[in-house]
C-alpha cells in the first residue's frame, strides 16, 4: 500500500502523470480522474508537446529522426524528438486522440512522413518490429489504417515464439527488447479490437517465451539476461526491465481478467527490493539523447513515474 505521504508526493504532479495515480492508486471516483486526465492537452507535458507539432502532422521534420539527423546514435544516443517518440508519449500520457483527430494528424501523416528506412510511407511501418509497434499501437489511437502490420506482427515471429529486430541481419532468436515492444503493440490492439485467433497466438506464444525465462533470466544457463532488467529508467522507450516487463503483464492480465503467473515471481521481487525506505524508486539512468523537454528527474533520485509503476506492479500481484 501507498504511505500517505508518497501518494502526497506522487498526486504533486503533471496531469499526465497525476490522472493515473488519482485511478490506480488514490481510488478517486471516475469523475475525478478523467477530469485530471483532460487537463492533458491543455496544461504541463501533453500542452507543450502539442504546441510543437508542426503543420505538417510531424515532430522535428522526421517519422523516426529529426530532419537531418546524420550522427551516430551510438556515439552520441538516439534523438527523442520526432514524430514516433512524440505520438509515443502523448499516447502513453493520455491525450484524448480525439485533439489530434481534430487536426487531421493520421490523415497528415500518411501524406507527409515517409520512414527514414526506404522512404517507406508512414502508416504501412518499416521492417523494425519496435517502430513497427509503436505504430501500430498510434494508428489504432488515431484510426488510422494499420491493418497491414497485424499480419506483420503475425508473420514475423521467431521460431522461439518472440521477435528480434535483427531479424532482417538473420537473426533466428527473439530479444527481450523486441519482444516486449511487440508485445505491447499487439496488447493496443487486443485492447481496441478484442484481436484475431492469429494474433492472440502471436501474443500467447511470446508471453511464454518471457515467461519460460521469469523474465528476467537466460533460459539456456539461468543467468541474469542482462544488467538492464534492473535498470529502472522512465521513459521506458525500447529497454527492457523488469519493471516494464512486468507492467505489461498486469495490464494483459487486467484486460482478460486473468490473475499473476507466478513465474513472475522473481521479477516482482527484484521490484520490490528496488523500492527505497521513503517507499519511492530512483531513477536509474535515462537513454541518451535529444528530448523536448525532460519530463522524469536524473538518475538517482526519486521518481514519480517509476514510482506510480512498480507500486501499481505490486499492488496488483500482492492482491492476488
């Protein structure tokens, strides 16, 4: 349970932050929350990242890169400024779609943004399964028509039941990053449609690739897959942890009405080592590069969005 000092704490925030402590953590009445949850496009984070949409549909000139991005993401991390990432957050913000379907922004996007791989037109995605989700899931958002890439999702799954964005390079084995990108594009269409038998197949089938490794761990030694499953960062982006890993899992659970696979078990705990005694989460180290604005605080110190997470992560297992 939340102190009430941290819930204090938390509920001393944007809107877009502020909402979902006031639905998920305070028990505020519908009313409540939803009226917060408006406040979104009009004030704090989701207002200004509006007021940068240029008059196009796009963020920065870009689908995926700003306009003229030539550096190296590796040298100097990967610019979060452009249409995808923007569309991103003020969907996982969120922004009632109905303010960008006054604007036109699907319909801008289709004439206007083209994908920096192949000039490819921006509703039909590229060959990255994560640019491939988050499109997915903000043409679901914003009606748009992405049909094409639920049968893309469909048919590029690894044969150990995931996806690996290297696949185009060869690659036979799903990563935990792709895979629970995917995952979280194919859960916006469950949520919006109620999905296909094909693509709860796909949905099924990677959740237990996760799961047979309790999401945190090599299934062919046991070792930890890697340092970053206890990175705790927000914003999430495209890095895996068990934090993102596990939020994912509750909101599947939640929309099938589905209780807590206990082999999230280790996951879970390790969250819950992770929660310092004031009953916050630090922030671990944000992914380089370019943003707007900041909108979570620097590494090491105590985070509101990682902290409405995980607590949100916990509750939910510890009331099963």
């Amino acid at each position: 349970m939340t102190s009430d000092a941290v819930l204090t704490w938390l509920l001393d925030s944007d809107p877009a932050l502020r909402w979902q402590v006031e639905r998920d953590l305070a028990g505020a009445p519908p009313p409540v929350w939803t009226a917060t949850r408006a406040k979104v496009a009009t004030e704090g984070f989701g207002a200004r990242l509006l007021e940068l949409q240029e008059p196009d549909g796009q963020w920065a000139g870009g689908a995926y890169f700003p306009a003229g991005f030539a550096s190296s993401p590796e040298k100097n991390g990967q610019p979060w400024t452009a249409t995808t990432w923007s569309l991103d957050s003020l969907r996982e913000w969120g922004l009632d779609p109905a303010v960008l379907r006054e604007r036109r922004t699907a319909e801008l996007l289709a004439a206007n943004s083209r994908w920096e791989y192949d000039d490819l037109p921006y509703w039909g995605g590229e060959i990255d399964c994560c640019v491939n989700a988050w499109t997915l899931a903000n043409g679901l958002w914003l009606g748009a028509d992405v049909t094409g890439l639920v049968d893309w999702f469909v048919e590029h799954r690894q044969p150990d039941g995931g996806w690996n964005c290297e696949w185009a390079e060869g690659s036979k084995r799903s990563s935990f990053h792709s895979t629970l990108s995917s995952l979280k594009g194919l859960l916006a269409y469950h949520s919006m449609t109620g999905g296909t038998e094909e693509t709860r197949a796909a949905q099924r089938s990677a959740e237990e690739y996760l799961l047979e490794r309790r999401l945190v761990r090599r299934l062919s030694t046991g070792a930890l897959v890697g340092p970053w499953v206890d990175a705790f960062s927000y914003p999430f982006r495209w890095l895996y942890s068990g934090l993102n890993a596990c939020s994912y899992f509750r909101e599947a659970a939640l929309l099938d009405g589905t209780a807590p696979d206990p082999r999230m078990t280790e996951a879970v705990e390790r969250i819950r080592r992770a929660r310092q005694p004031d009953g916050t989460w630090r922030q671990t180290g944000r992914l380089p590069g370019d943003v707007w604005f900041e909108v979570d605080v620097p590494a090491g110190e105590p985070s509101k969005w990682l902290t409405l997470h995980a607590t949100r992560v916990l509750d939910w297992w510890d009331g099963h």
